[in-house]
C-alpha cells in the first residue's frame, strides 16, 4: 500500500514567494509611476504574503466565516461580529503596512502608487478583508469636508494600530464602513427612505434600513439618509462618546457567492444617532469621492486577484509533466499562460496608472480620473471571473477544490464588477461624465494621443473609438444603447497606450495583436507568431 501512494509530479506547494518582487508588472509600474522609494516595504510585504502561515490563515478566514451574535447571554442587544482570530491578524498585518492610509498619513510623490500596490498584495492573497481596508482609505477625502469631524476622525483612520474592539470611543484607530443602498432601491439612492430628523444639537436620529452594510463590525459608517432638502450623508459611529452603543441593529449577514471572510449584512436604523457630512441634500456629492477611491479599488483588487490566477497557474504548469514534456513547454499551454499573463499585465498597469492620477491635483490629472476610474473599473473587474476560470481550469481538478486558492479566487472575481456600480451602473456614468465634465474627455483623449504612431491597429482602434465618443455625443437619448460598447473601446485604448508607453514591447505588441487587431474569443488564441514564451516567462 505504500508503494501506491507515492506522491510525485505534482507542483510543490506555491509558499515563501516574495509577492512583490516576483510580480514583475507591479515592480515596473512602482517604479513608472514614482513610487520606486517604497520598494523596500514594499518587499517587505511581498516576503510576508507569501509565508506558508500566511496563507493558511487566509484559508481559515474563509472557511471559518464571520459569525453575527444578536445578542448577549443575558439578553442584551449586541450586534457584534465573531471573527476568527486568522481574520483579525491579516487585517492587523495590513493596518500595520499601510494597505489602508499610507498615501494620506504620508503624502508625497508617488504615495497613492505606493499605498496601491501594498494593497494589492494583501488583497492577491485574502481579498476579503480588503473591503474595511479600502473604505477607510476611501472615506479619508469625505470626512476631511467637515473641519470638525476631520479632527475627531482622520487622525484615527491614519493609525496603524488595529484594535477590533467596539468598547472604547476615545481608542486612537478607527475602520471605516459604509451603508448607501437598500431593499427597494439598490443603485438608485434617491430612492432611499431612510430619514433623518435634526437633533438641533448637530445630530441627527435617523431612522431606516440599509439591504447592504459592508463590515458592520467597523467603528463608524459613512450613511445616506433623507431630511428635508433630500438625500444627505452621516457619520454614524457604532459606539456614542459616552460609552454607550448607538442603535445598529444587525439583521442578518449576507450569504454570499464569495468574499466570505469579509462581513456583509442587513442593518436597521431607530433613532440612531448620526453627524451631518457636507450640506443636506448634498449626500451623492460628499459620498462621490469615497464611491470613486473604492472605485479604483475594485480595478485594483480585480488585479490582485489575477496576478495570483496567473502566479498559482504557472507555477503549476512548471512544476508538473504530461505526454512526455514539462506542461509549461507545450505550445498550448505556452499560449495560455501567455495570454493569462498579458490580460494580468494590462489589469496591473491600468490600474496602477489610475493610483497614479491621484497622486496628482493638477486639473488635467484630476479630469482623467473622473472619467478614466469608472472606465478602468468597469473593463478590469469584468475581465476577472473568467480569468479566474482560466487559470483553475490549468491546474485541472486540483483547481477545482478547495484545498487550492483559485476555487476561492473563482468565486471572489464577480464582486469587484458587482460592487461600487455594476455593469450598466458603471457605463451610465460614464455617459453621464462625459456630458458634464467634457474636460474628463478630453484629458483621456490626450493619453490615448501619447501612444499613437506606434502600431497601426491601436490607431485604428482609437479612430472607431473616437467616432463612438462622437456618436454619444450627438445623440444623447440613443447613448445608453451603447453605453457598454462605448465604455469597453474606452478601456481598451487606455490600457493600449498604457502598455505601448510603459510595459516591455513583447506585451505591447501581442496586446494590441490580441485584443485589438484580432481578438480572440478565449485565452491562449494569441498568434503564436507573437514571442508567448517571454510574456508567459513574466508569471
């Protein structure tokens, strides 16, 4: 018996790879964008995601899911979330690197691109937790509106400690969350009957509920409720100055398709006490900028999660041998693993360029987010799921179970496109930012004119891109019929100059060969003719 149970060619397990060096992508793109400076905790991160015990407790996390407890045994209304003790120390480990706020508690060049890529490495590897991570970074720009509240908030979300305890109102950190949507509305917020009624003190009670409150175990809450003049935003905190529990009540946690470490649940308002954020009637637009750095997060965790779809995949094929040959070596699987890679590259540098744009107020810079975040949002999260389904298919059935990372991974890629606007949400508004704001147009125009000259099929692809900006443009009312056509031609000339001005000319070359002159219709179609070896090399 065994003689039988010899294991061999199967890969070793994929553990104490330095997640960041080995990333080649991120590494050039850091140092494109100026934020070659962090390179070093940057490493320092990528050693640490990599551990085996790492790892292993980004599979308790998610395998040992958050548990809501309603009450205490006495009976008294609790509302609190159990964690197991794996979750809390990766979100620990991530706070203490600065996955969250580093760019805001350091400003300087390059700190968006830096913080960017920390985050994706935590999140590469368990993607849940980056939820409360990224909303507390997003919620920095909304808070700093109100003088008062900045002073009272901003300070704690800067902090790298991580204190998960909701006792103390005055301890120094603080996570952020956030509850927009509800059961009759969904996207469409104006539609909220949540109402709040001004305490005449500077507080409101608001009273309602909210069909999506993303990590209810968190310190305080960006809300949208109604008062008089129409939709408002609030600072909701879970725990009152005095000491005492606001009212927030948790109904139940989502059951959802993936993202299981990270708690998502079902709240009720009653007379709970709320600050007001900005103007009433002003909620969209004090929340808008926490929507749009979330935004960016969603491309961003969309590229995480490929780049360890591609790095699991590879490492695989490498490590293991069929009829005869290493399956890396076989020109089918080359052609996979190629074009997994190029879509992972295109993914890392879009979204990388956008961290970048933060990095810079200018008005030109600040025009080409507007439009370029929801643009780069949309294409890249599309493109994750079946990315995902790519990469597990090449490890056949080990990628189907879960004791390996891209069932899990598989499951997590929809919620990025989901998310912060999904498809037609995302699109609209691109549509709708092109009418008001015709300089966002303009400034991601411009980028589109840096690479052209280059390659006659990215030429080509920004003329018909240009003639469908024109067709929205003349025809308002027929616009949302291509608003998804529109939307992706968009994004594909952005991640084409991207990667003919900055990404290694082997991935610019077969990117505009294969996603723009003749594109296939599933990965590992690219012309063989292109040099797949050394893009597949770059996994």
């Amino acid at each position: 018996m065994t003689a039988t149970h010899e294991v061999f060619n199967q890969a070793p397990p994929r553990v104490d790879v330095n997640e960041y060096l080995s990333n080649r992508p991120l590494t050039e793109a850091v140092e494109a964008y100026g934020a070659g400076w962090a390179d070093e905790r940057l490493a320092a991160a990528g050693a640490l995601v990599g551990r085996a015990d790492f790892q292993r407790d980004a599979d308790l996390a998610n395998t040992i899911t958050p548990t809501l407890h309603t009450h205490d045994r006495w009976g008294n209304r609790v509302d609190e979330v159990e964690f197991h003790p794996a979750y809390h120390r990766i979100i620990g480990d991530a706070i203490a690197h600065g996955a969250h706020t580093s760019c805001w508690a350091d400003p300087r060049a390059g700190a968006h691109v830096a913080r960017a890529a920390m985050f994706t490495q935590f999140g590469q590897i368990e993607p849940g937790h980056a939820c409360p991570v990224s909303m507390t970074h997003a919620v920095v720009p909304s808070l700093r509106i109100d003088p008062v509240l900045a002073e009272r908030w901003v300070p704690r979300t800067l902090s790298t400690d991580y204190d998960p305890s909701l006792a103390d109102p005055a301890k120094p950190s603080a996570i952020f969350g956030m509850a927009m949507t509800e059961k009759q509305g969904g996207s469409d917020i104006r539609a909220n009957t949540t109402r709040a009624t001004d305490n005449g003190d500077g507080t409101y009670r608001i009273t309602g509920h909210k069909w999506f409150c993303s990590a209810p175990q968190s310190d305080a809450f960006l809300v949208l409720a109604k008062t008089e003049p129409g939709v408002t935003c609030f600072v909701v905190p879970r725990t009152l100055p005095d000491g005492t529990r606001n009212v927030f009540a948790i109904q139940r946690l989502k059951d959802k398709l993936g993202n299981k470490s990270n708690a998502s649940s079902e709240i009720e308002f009653s007379d709970t006490i709320g600050w007001r954020l900005g103007d009433e009637g002003a909620g969209v637009r004090t929340i808008i900028e926490m929507v749009n750095q979330t935004r960016l997060d969603c491309a961003l965790g969309s590229a995480a999660g490929m780049r360890q779809s591609v790095a699991e995949a590879a490492w695989h094929v490498r490590n293991r041998s069929a009829f005869g040959a290493t399956l890396i070596d076989q020109p089918a699987m080359t052609a996979v693993i190629a074009d997994l890679q190029l879509e992972a590259e295109a993914a890392t540098w879009t979204a990388m360029r956008l961290a970048a744009a933060y990095d810079d107020d200018s008005d030109q810079s600040q025009a080409f987010r507007r439009l370029a975040t929801a643009v780069g949002k949309y294409w890249v999260c599309k493109r994750g799921p079946n990315h995902a389904y790519e990469a597990l298919e090449c490890l056949g059935g080990n990628g189907y179970t879960e004791a390996f990372p891209l069932a899990r991974r598989f499951r997590e890629q929809p919620v990025m496109a989901v998310w912060e606007g999904s498809g037609n949400v995302i699109a609209l508004d691109v549509l709708r930012a092109m009418v008001r704001d015709p300089l966002s147009v303009e400034a991601l125009d411009a980028e589109f004119d840096l690479a052209l000259g280059q390659h006659h099929g990215y030429d080509l692809h920004v003329e018909r891109t240009r003639k469908l900006v024109a067709q929205a443009g003349a025809d308002p009312a027929g616009a949302p019929a291509i608003a998804r056509r529109l939307t992706e031609s968009l994004a594909l000339a952005l991640q084409g100059s991207i990667l003919i001005r900055q990404a290694p000319s082997v991935v610019a070359d077969a990117f505009v060969a294969g996603r723009l002159e003749d594109a296939g219709q599933m990965y590992g179609v690219l012309d063989p003719r292109l040099d797949l070896a050394a893009i597949a090399a770059r996994a």
